[in-house]
C-alpha cells in the first residue's frame, strides 16, 4: 500500500497535469517559467521524486504541445528548454526515447527549416539534437537517416547567429565521429556549405572538415572546385582555414587537382577584374578608388597558399615547380593592381629561389640583376619600387621550368 506523504505526492501530480490540461497559452507560459527555474539541472531520480514517479507524463504532454504548436511559435522558446531539462538529465535516456517515440528528431529537423520562425529558437532546436545525439550511436545515424545533416548545413549556412552557428558546428562535428554509417554524408554536407555567403559559416565548416580528414580518409574530387572557392574569400580566417585544409588534403589522391587548381588561380584575367565602387556608378565624375574583384583576392590567397604548402614539402614544392607555379608566382607579381597578389607571390617565390637553383637562374635571368637582387633583398616590399614596363615585363613573363628539372636540381642539393 502507498503511505499518506505518496498519496499526497501523487494527489499533487494529479492537480498539476489537470491544472496543465486546462490552461490556456498564458497561464501555460507561467507553469513552463516555474518549471524551468525549479528543475533545470535535476537528474532523472530528483524529476521523478518531484513528480511522483510521473514525470513522462508531463514530458508526454509537453511534447504532444509541441507538435501541435510549433508552426505558430507559441511559447516555442520556453516549451524547447522545458524539454531539454529532460533530454539533459542525468541517467535519464528513457526520456530521450520518449521523446523520439512521437517524432520528436523530425520535428525539431522541421523546425530548423523554418524561416518565418526565431534563430533563438533553432538554436534551441539544435541544443536538443545534440543530447540526441550524445546519447549513443543508434540516436546519431536516427538524426542522420532522417535528413538532419541537409538540415544542419542548410541552417548553418543561412543562419544570422554566430552562437547558433557554432552549436551547429559542434552538433556536426559530434555526427561525424563515432557514427561509421554516415561520417561520409556529414563530410560531404560541410562542403556543401561552403559556397555560401556567410563567412563564419564557412570559417565553420572548414574548421570541422580538417578535423574530420582523418577520420573520413579519402577525400571526394568534387572537393577541390568548393574549397579552393573559399580563397576569393574578403576574410582571412576562412583563407587561413582553407589553407589549413588544404595542407590536411595534400597526402590525399586529390592533390594533384589541387595543386594543378591553385596554380591556375594565379593567372588571373586582368581586363574587367577592377570595379568601382556605388558613387562612380552614379556620379561618373566622383573620384573613388577602384576596388578588386574577387578573382584578385582569390589570386593572393592561392599564392600565399602555394608558399605554405611548398615549405611544408618538398615533394610538393617539386610537383608546383612542373605546374609552372614560378610562372605563375612571376604574373602575379605583376599585378599592379592588386598589391596583396604582389606581396604573398613574391615571398612564395622566393622560397622556390632560394631552395632550387635551378629556379634561381631561370628567375634572374627574367628579372635582370638589378631587379632580381631588390626581389632577394626584400621580397615582402620591393615589388613597391617597381614601374610598369618591369611589372607588364613580369605578367607577360615565359619562364617555363622543364619537366623534372626540380626534381633532378633537389635531389642534386
């Protein structure tokens, strides 16, 4: 028999559940605060203790609210936190699986999807697939098979909050390791965010797919068109991790593509590459400096590029060297146009001179003495001394390094 103080207990339980059933959306706000301020943090003993050993019950009917409501956004911020005192308990997996027992996965995925409704509230969303998540295996391909990576990169990749962001990119991250079934899937959906126009989703993706190279091993050839986009990126934290994922990519069958991409980048086209800004359009007559297209900046960022990643190996400085990387580097020196292509061409080419003799030949004897010692002596600046004969001189340039010249001229050093 239940003694009198369980009775009470559950005489309580009773009034509230009826007490809930009975509300209206207001008085329903009101009892999801007190729930939240009373038991967020509570293990899955102390939420049955307070709720007499019912405490799916009340999980039942918030989560049938839910459903019914989420389109409308009522009370959806308070009602997903209310959940997630649940999910988040401690010893309490039952209640995660009470919870994907009535589709719950599927509808915090359609809520993610949403425009019309708050980012605060998807981030909310994404909290809760995480602790999905978190509690095995089975719950990361469940989120998996049921199109949350598509979900997940589409909200990563148009949301305006840099917090939500970020939990997606754990929540990503997390779907990725440990989950054999689908890390492919979850790789290939990183990339699929990276032609997007938000640079800390990109920054993001990035991010996560060097860690996940090691992981996933092979990488698809279809990566080499979106990531060496990333480099005509205006922010340098998504060249630098472009870069960083480029450097992860190199002992990859695909390198040779990457390579052969990157030293393409370089000849950049020079007619209708500059644009003038909005008040030249209006006003002909305003002064206003012209400012490069991204193909300039995309230009700067591959030989910034092609100099990380000859440095770290020889064996691919040789392989840039028969792509006619030192071609390259010596047209981009000699764009006036864009100082930055400039600058990073220079100091990449000057790893090459200074490693490979026979690049050091080839090169003085392009530049001229005069010209060749100023590059040697500083190549971060010296390409500010240079006129426009000198610098059309190196755009049109035609050195043409033969093939296995590097290599015969490394392995003699």
């Amino acid at each position: 028999m239940t003694s009198v103080k369980e009775q009470e207990a559950i005489r309580k339980l009773l009034v509230f559940l009826q007490e809930w059933d009975s509300a209206h959306t207001v008085a329903r706000s009101h009892i999801l605060n007190n729930f939240i301020k009373s038991n967020d943090g509570k293990t899955e003993p102390e939420l049955e203790l307070e709720f007499a050993q019912g405490a799916s019950l009340f999980l039942a009917r918030l989560t049938a609210w839910l459903r019914m409501t989420y389109m409308y956004s009522t009370c959806l911020n308070k009602l997903l936190k209310s959940i997630g005192i649940f999910l988040s308990a401690a010893s309490g997996r039952r209640y995660v699986i009470e919870f994907l027992e009535i589709g719950g996965v599927l509808i915090l995925l359609e809520i993610l999807g949403l425009n019309h409704l708050k980012e605060e509230d998807k981030r909310e969303c994404v909290k809760l697939l995480q602790l999905v998540a978190n509690t095995g295996r089975k719950y990361k391909e469940l989120i998996c098979e049921s199109y949350g990576v598509r979900s997940l990169a589409n909200f990563l990749a148009t949301s305006n909050s840099a917090e939500a962001q970020e939990d997606v990119q754990v929540l990503l991250d997390s779907l990725g390791r440990g989950n054999p079934k689908y890390q492919n899937q979850v790789y290939k959906g990183l990339l699929a965010v990276l032609p997007c126009t938000s640079p800390r989703a990109q920054q993001l993706a990035l991010q996560t797919l060097v860690v996940m190279q090691d992981v996933v091993g092979e990488a698809p050839a279809f990566l080499v068109e979106p990531v060496l986009g990333t480099l005509c990126s205006v922010h340098l934290e998504v060249q630098y991790e472009a870069i960083q994922l480029l450097k992860a990519l190199m002992a990859r069958p695909v390198r040779p593509a990457l390579l052969k991409g990157l030293v393409a980048l370089l000849a950049a086209p020079r007619e209708k590459a500059l644009t003038f800004c909005d008040e030249t359009a209006k006003d002909p007559t305003t002064l206003c400096p012209r400012e490069p297209m991204l193909v300039y900046i995309q230009q700067a960022a591959a030989a910034k590029a092609i100099g990380v990643l000859a440095k770290e190996s020889a064996e691919v400085a040789e392989e840039l060297i028969q792509l006619k990387a030192v071609h390259g580097l010596m047209v981009a020196m000699g764009n006036l146009d864009h100082a930055a292509s400039q600058r990073h061409a220079s100091i990449s080419l000057e790893y090459f001179v200074r490693t490979f003799p026979f690049v050091e030949e080839c090169v003085k004897a392009s530049l001229g003495h005069t010209l060749f010692q100023l590059f040697l002596d500083s190549p971060e600046t010296w390409y500010t001394k240079m006129d426009p004969v000198q610098a059309e001189e190196l755009a049109s340039n035609t050195v043409d390094i033969p093939r296995d010249m590097a290599r015969m001229q490394s392995a003699e050093g």
